[in-house]
C-alpha cells in the first residue's frame, strides 16, 4: 500500500509515549506501517486526558500530513466525520467479506485473503466483482469454479446498504416573482435529489446510493447546477455541508 500526503486511512491505537500516540496504519497484506499523531492533532482546544480520545487497540480514522524518511505523521482531529463514516463502513464490509471467504473455502482462507492483498484489498477485490467492474474470472483463478460460484452467490444476495449525502442550501431573492425563480432554479435537481422546504429561504437537499462517493459527486454536481441557475436568475445563493 502506498501512502500519500493527504490520505485518509484506518489505524490501530498501539501505545500512549507522553503526549504522543503511536499507531499501526492498515496496510494490504504488508507488515503495518507505524505512525505517530502529536497532542495538538487528535482534537481541538485542551485536552486534559488523552485516553479520553485513545486507548491501545482502539480502531481510529486519521489523515496524513506529513511522511518524512519513512515517519508517517498523521492527525485524527483533522478528519470529518463523512470521512471517518466512509472509511469504517469500508472497514466493516471488508470483514464481511472475509467472513463469507471463510465460510466457504474454511482452511484456505487465509492462503487466499494472502493472495488477495498481494493487489488490492479484499473489500476493493470483491466489490469491483460484485459491481461488474472485473470479471468473475479474476476469482474463478484463485478459488476455483465451484467455490467462486457459491461466494458470488451469496455477495449477490446481500441488501446492499444506502447512503445518505444532505446539504442545506439557501435561496433568497427580492423580486416580486422570487417563488417562481426559486423553483425554477430547483426544477432540475427535484428530479434527482429529495428537496424540502426549511424555512425563510432554506432548502435540504438528500441524495442517496449504495456508494458513498457516487451519492456525494451526484450532490455536488446538483448545487453546482442550482448555483449557476440562481445566479443567472439573480437569486443569492448559499450552501451549508450536513453531515
């Protein structure tokens, strides 16, 4: 796994050395590579005890700021919370399919979760499958026909689970025909996105997905458009994240 300056990536807690914390960042299939978060990066303002935010084992989601001869230096405050819902859900997924591997091939699941993260990740491997992306086949190799089947079975099966992106936005105008301008700079995103009325001018805007991401570009894609509407209709425009 390369790591990069701006990455977001899941870390296991390892020890508390004074005011800095030590942690193995999850890699695929490589020995964990250790990094180190400072006091002034796990949160905010004063922080009396450090165990209060960080304990030993304890799974946590941090960005890279820095990698410096082979240092990684990472920090927990910096990462919203859509980030850190990303990366667990990602996390969690994986675990399920390792579970659903196990399942069927029993003592070769390690051996091929070995191989599996000589690539990519088991949760990357199964989903680009899953979603059509790489062919079966690339399974097919590793586990078998049979086998292959029967997991794609039941990956097939499972009730994929929705994400929800909102975003509040606000459109005001003067004009004497202000509620039609309003609903015409509404008008295209009402077909993709659930808009309800807030109040004095504030609208929530809900997109949902079984990919995050998706769900996330589609939303930005849909205030762009209703931004670019509005200020050709003459109407202020202004956002504000949900998360």
């Amino acid at each position: 796994m390369t790591l990069e300056e701006g990455d977001t990536v899941l870390c296991t807690v390892d020890r508390i050395e004074g005011t800095t914390v030590f942690v193995h960042i999850e890699s695929n299939g490589e020995k964990s590579k250790e990094g180190s978060i400072v006091v002034s990066e796990i949160s905010p303002g004063r922080i009396r005890n450090l165990r209060d935010y960080v304990v030993p084992k304890k799974k946590i989601v941090c960005k890279i700021l820095r990698i410096s001869r082979g240092n990684v230096e990472l920090s927990l405050r910096r990462v919203t919370n859509k980030e850190k819902k990303e990366v667990m859900n990602m996390y969690k997924q994986e675990k399920r399919y390792e579970s659903i591997l196990k399942t069927i091939l029993k003592d070769k699941t390690d051996s091929t979760i070995k191989k599996i993260k000589e690539t990519s990740s088991v949760y990357d491997f199964i989903k680009s499958i899953k979603d059509g992306v790489s062919p079966p086949k690339k399974l097919e190799n590793i586990v078998g026909k049979n086998e292959s089947e029967k997991i794609l079975e039941i990956i097939s099966k499972e009730k994929q689970k929705k994400s929800v992106v909102k975003k509040e936005i606000s459109l005001k105008t003067t004009k004497s025909n202000g509620l039609s301008l309003i609903k015409e700079s509404l008008s295209g995103a009402s077909k993709k996105a659930d808009i309800i009325y807030i109040a004095a001018g504030k609208y929530s805007l809900k997109v949902e997905s079984s990919d995050l991401k998706k769900a996330d570009h589609e939303l930005q894609e849909l205030i762009k458009d209703i931004e670019k509407k509005a200020k050709k209709l003459g109407i202020e425009f202004n956002e504000k994240w949900k998360r």
